[in-house]
C-alpha cells in the first residue's frame, strides 16, 4: 500500500528580479515526499536545490517571485484553501493556533507558497517542518549553551519534553549540551541541529546539504539518523550533491540541473542505471564509476535556453531537444534485486523529463561502497 504524501509540490516556480537580469532559480518543480521515505534532491552546486528549501520554507529575500504551490499535508483529508490555517473572524482572517487546531481533531493541509509569514512562523516552521541546516556549529548561536538554545526551542514550540530527553533520542549526553558551540565536536553540533529539528516532533525534516564540511564517518551517522526519522514515520527532504550518501538514506532520488527537476526515480532503479543523460553522467563522474565528469558547464541561471538546458552537454541529442521536456513517467521494468539502492516502498515509477531517455540496464552498477572512504 502507498504510503500517504506529507509534501506535494506542483510547478514551484522561483524568479529573483536583480538589477537588468532575472535569475531562474526553479523552474516547474513537481515531486512529492510520503510518510516513511527519505526522498533525496540531488544535483551539481547552483542548480537550484537550495532555493528549492528556503522556498519551502518561506525564507526568500523580497525580491523573489514564487508560483506554484507546494502543499503540506496532514494525512487527515483533502486541501481546504489557499490558507488554510487561517480562520474567521467577524472583520478578517486570523491565525488559529496549533494548540487549537490539535485540539479541534487535525492540522490541515497548508499550502507554503500561499500562506503568509504568521502562519509559516506560528504552525509551519519547526511545528510542522523541522530544519537539518549546512554548517549545523555555524548555525547554533555562539555565545549560548546547547542546552539553553534546545530549552528555548522547545518553550517556544510548546513541547513539554525536557532538553535532556530530546539530546539523548539524538545520541547527546547531558553534559554535552552544557557546552558552547566552539565547544562542540563536528558530530556534537551535528546531534544538536538534529535535537533542535525535532523539538516540535514535525512530520516533514527538511535536511540542506547536512553533510557539507563532515568527515566520512560523520556523513555515515548523519544519514543514519535521517534513516532512523524516516523509518519511524517522518518523511524526510534530503538536499545533497553527496551522491555516496544520497545512495546510503534515499527510497527515491530527484535529480535538479540548471533549475528544472529532471528526473524522480526509486534509489534502486537509479543507482543501478538512471534515464536522464544528464543522471547518468553524475554517476559516471564518480570515483567508484567511470571517473568521467560531464563535458562543459552548466548555463547560467540568468541565460537559460528555450529548449532542454542539458542540450549542449547531451551526446544524445536533436532537434527535437529544442523543446522543453516535459516529466513524464517511463515504463520501468521490476528492480532489481541487490542493486545497490534502497528498494523504494512507496513507488516503482521513475519519471525522466528528456526526449531521448536511456534505456534501462540488464545488469544493475553497484556503487564500490569503500571507493571513496
């Protein structure tokens, strides 16, 4: 049975109007993150995926323009508006409370592009949404305790556990949170940035780039943390360029070039052979592959072409790439068994915006896990 989805996005577009240029930082962006799954968002840097997050969660500067919608369900029914923790009052609309829609029965679903600040400030952010954030010591504030900026979090989000509570289900010891954050070890600061996530016990972790700067053994128990809080229930937006620990967490893989998600596959299906050239050529970039990077650069956020954004670097293209793909979905034969990917337990579509598609593999590629330890 499919699991039900936390997070739908549906054409999020993201335009930043600069002086004389218009950077196109996401483009008709369309997947979808269910309970229980890790789905993992991967790309070259400047492709699109941060923005993707600051989007979501309602962090752009003012001169970004945001279509589209990107709801955030509750699994409790159908979307009930364009801002739908908003309720009546006699002259206007007012924010409702978390606690008072807890206690009428259910959170509705909420659309992130279309509520205003209040909302995504009182019941989104670290309520409903939890933040993994890059650098997670750069992140904490200095000259606080963990423990005090833990304690706060979880006032402020009415959660009555206690930080000691919180820092041990992260792998802390009661002491640990008595330091300051140049106190902290890499791991130490990691385990904070994941207390601090969960403090509001969210059903979605948004986790941005929560690898970068980390040893490998630090990349294994961030992405085994991020397993554990998918499997217990949570649905979890992994943003990477680590394919190594994308390929170690994710039920499925989305894939970001020059903008646009290119491709949505189960981690199985692509790490055995992705469709999309321009996936392929990711993997073939890696040590434990081909060690062959993609020919040329990826265009500019400010020029990009009419047609399909890969067309210049594609060994496979035509006249026909002078059109924009659509994502559509690919017959895809069964996966594999032993592939080298997470079999994916919501879905076996994959879903490839390119014209000429690869054909899938007889024999699946199993990443060398020790290649680049």
């Amino acid at each position: 049975m499919t699991a039900p989805s936390r997070l739908r996005v549906d054409g999020l577009t993201v335009r930043f109007h600069l002086s004389g240029a218009t950077v196109q930082a996401v483009t008709d962006a369309r997947f979808e993150v269910r309970q229980g799954e890790c789905l993992a968002l991967v790309g070259e840097s400047g492709c699109g995926k941060s923005v993707m997050a600051h989007a979501l969660l309602g962090l752009l500067p003012g001169n970004a323009e945001v279509t589209g919608s990107a709801w955030l369900e509750s699994g409790d029914g159908a979307p009930i508006g364009r801002s739908p923790l908003l309720a009546h009052s006699a002259d206007n609309l007012v924010p409702r409370s978390p606690t008072a829609l807890a206690a009428s029965g259910s959170l509705p679903p909420v659309d992130l592009v279309a509520a205003p600040e209040e909302v995504l400030a009182r019941s989104v952010r670290g309520r409903r949404i939890g933040l993994v954030p890059q650098s997670p010591a750069t992140h904490l504030t200095p000259v606080r305790t963990a423990r005090s900026q833990l304690e706060e979090a979880l006032r402020e989000l009415g959660n009555p556990a206690s930080a000691d509570d919180l820092a041990a289900r992260a792998g802390l010891r009661p002491a640990d949170l008595d330091r300051y954050p140049h106190e902290l070890s890499g791991g130490m600061a990691q385990r904070v940035a994941n207390a601090l996530a969960l403090a509001g016990d969210p059903w979605l972790i948004l986790a941005d780039e929560p690898t970068s700067g980390l040893d490998r053994p630090l990349v294994d128990a961030t992405m085994a943390e991020l397993r554990r809080l998918a499997d217990d229930g949570r649905a979890v937006l992994l943003i990477t360029h680590d394919l190594r620990a994308a390929e170690q967490v994710a039920d499925r893989v989305a894939v970001m070039y020059a903008s646009r998600v290119v491709s949505v596959a189960p981690a199985a299906a692509f790490f055995a052979g992705p469709r999309h050239p321009y996936a392929a050529g990711l993997l073939d970039a890696l040590p434990s592959r081909r060690f062959t990077p993609i020919p040329g650069r990826p265009p500019e956020l400010t020029r990009l072409p009419d047609g399909c954004a890969f067309l210049p670097r594609c060994e496979r293209a035509s006249a026909a790439c002078e059109r924009v793909p659509e994502l559509a979905e690919l017959p895809e034969p069964p996966v594999p068994q032993g592939s080298g990917g997470r079999v994916a337990p919501v879905s076996d579509r994959q879903e490839v915006a390119c014209h000429h598609p690869l054909e899938p593999l007889e024999h699946p590629l199993e990443l060398d896990r020790n290649a680049a330890r």
